[in-house]
C-alpha cells in the first residue's frame, strides 16, 4: 500500500506541529505553483482546511478516488482527511488553516454544526445570499485581519470564524437539500427506466430509452451509475441475460422464439450476444 504523507503544519513543510491557536490565510496559488500546481494526496494530522476554489477544472484527489471540481467550490477538509489537488496554472482560490484546537474553542464538538466537521465536505450549489462571492468576501476580510495590528485582534479573528463556519453551516444544509432532491429525481428516472427496459427490451436503444424520460443518455448514464453503479447498456444487457436464461431453464421455447420474444431482429444476434456475455451458447446453457 502507498504511504500516505502527513503533515503537522502545511504542505511541503517539515517543521514543528504549529501551536493550539494557529490560523494561517494564503492564496491557493502561491504554495501550489511551488509544486508545479500538483499537489499529492496527504493528511494534515491536527488542522481543518478550507478551500475556495474559484471556476477552472480540478481534479480533487480524496480517498482512493478522484472527483473532477468544474465550477466554483469550497472544501471542508478535517484533520486526517486524505485530500491531494491537480490545479491548472491559472487556478486561482484560498486556503485557510486552523487549528483543531481553535476550532473545538468556537464549536465545541456537542454544537450543531458537529455533524458537519466530522467529515470533509464539498459544497458546490450556492442560494443568495450565501453565494460564493460572499464566502470569499469574508476570507478575505479575515486574512485583511490576521495580518495587520488593531486593537482586540483575537476577539475579533474569533467572531469572524464564527461567522465562516455558521455560514458554511447554512451552506452545508442547503447542499443536503439539494443532494436528496437529485437522489430522489434519480431514483425516479431509474425506476421508470428498469420498468420500461422490463416491457420493451432489446427493442430500444438506450437512446430511445433517454429520450423517452426526457433527459440525454449521459445524464440517463450518471443516473444509472449513482444508483446501481452501473451503465443504462449494462442494466439493459443484465435484463435481457437473466430473461434468456429464464427462457432456457423454464420453459420450452427455441432459441429463435427467445429471441423474438427478447426483441432480437434475428436470433443470430441473439445468440452471439449471449455467448459473447455468458461464455456459452444459448443451446450449451441449456443443457448445464
């Protein structure tokens, strides 16, 4: 198994674990372009992150899996998460780091937002006045504030995490919305496709199947995919196997009937299909 760095203190640096209050703010681009805007999949043992990434293609590298980022987003990442970047390099964003320590001081772990922080998060949808610009307002508001001297700095570095956080909060809950709300669509459009697949078969093409519920054979793709984890042409082919091998077992039908009634144009397609997915000829799976 490939190791997995960790880090006491930020990326790329070797140093002591940073102290109980530490916060740091720096443009996204000012570390990464120092690592030719790659940044590999690691663990920041006992720091939260928080990534605004403004719009350009991104591919996150999480755990064991890469997710490509196309539109503006912001990552919550915990400490321990395995998390790792290929930016472009005109990416542009922010990255605040805080401590766990600091964190556990503003949102003691029994908060509301607990929930929240217990794993990493990506937020994409935004719903005024919570845009993206707005986030990024107060980033930047903070960092104007971690760097300069004014009076009753801390207490005033503190009520601005404060409000970071509860408005990554809100920001999270309106994500969960809109995640179900996408779930349940999908759920919906699987369950019209599985019944349509059980009456037409082999009759339509996944195209015609699309078409039919109103949405692109990519998208008909995604959906199969999020809920079965398969493609709509491997769910059609897994359909039409188990009716064959039904058909063969059961019942006394000829491979040329099966295939008519599986919707075949001719049962030499039906046959070669069948061997092609099973290893068998359909007259060979019937007599196993």
């Amino acid at each position: 198994m490939k190791r997995i760095t960790h880090f006491e203190g930020l990326y790329g640096e070797s140093g002591p674990r940073p102290d109980g209050e530490y916060l740091f703010s720096e443009l996204l681009e000012t570390r990464s372009e120092n690592f030719d805007w790659k940044i590999k999949p690691h663990i920041h043992t006992n720091l939260y992150q928080i990534f605004l990434i403004e719009t350009r293609k991104t591919e996150f590298l999480g755990n064991n899996e890469a997710t490509w980022l196309t539109g503006p987003s912001i990552l919550l990442i915990p400490p321990l998460a395995i998390h790792g970047f290929n930016y472009h390099a005109t990416t542009k964003g922010r990255i605040l780091t805080i401590s766990d320590k600091l964190v556990s001081s503003i949102f003691p772990m029994v908060s509301s937002i607990a929930p929240m922080l217990e794993s990493l998060q990506i937020l994409t949808h935004y719903a005024p006045p919570y845009t993206f610009r707005y986030v990024v307002k107060l980033v930047e508001e903070l960092h104007e504030e971690l760097f300069d001297t004014r009076y009753e700095k801390q207490q005033m570095l503190t009520a601005m995490l404060q409000q970071l956080f509860l408005v990554l909060y809100r920001l999270w809950r309106q994500n969960s919305v809109v995640m179900q709300e996408s779930d349940s669509i999908s759920l919906s459009y699987f369950r019209k496709l599985q019944k349509r697949i059980s009456e037409a078969g082999s009759k339509y093409s996944i195209d015609q199947y699309a078409r039919e519920l109103g949405i692109t054979p990519v998208h008909l793709n995604r959906v199969c995919n999020s809920v079965a984890g398969k493609s709509a042409h491997q769910l059609l082919q897994d359909h039409l196997v188990d009716e064959a091998k039904k058909h063969l077992r059961y019942t006394s039908y000829t491979v040329s009937e099966i295939a008519y009634l599986l919707n075949f144009e001719y049962p030499n397609y039906f046959a070669r299909f069948f061997k092609k997915v099973t290893g068998l000829s359909p007259s060979e799976y019937r007599k196993i």
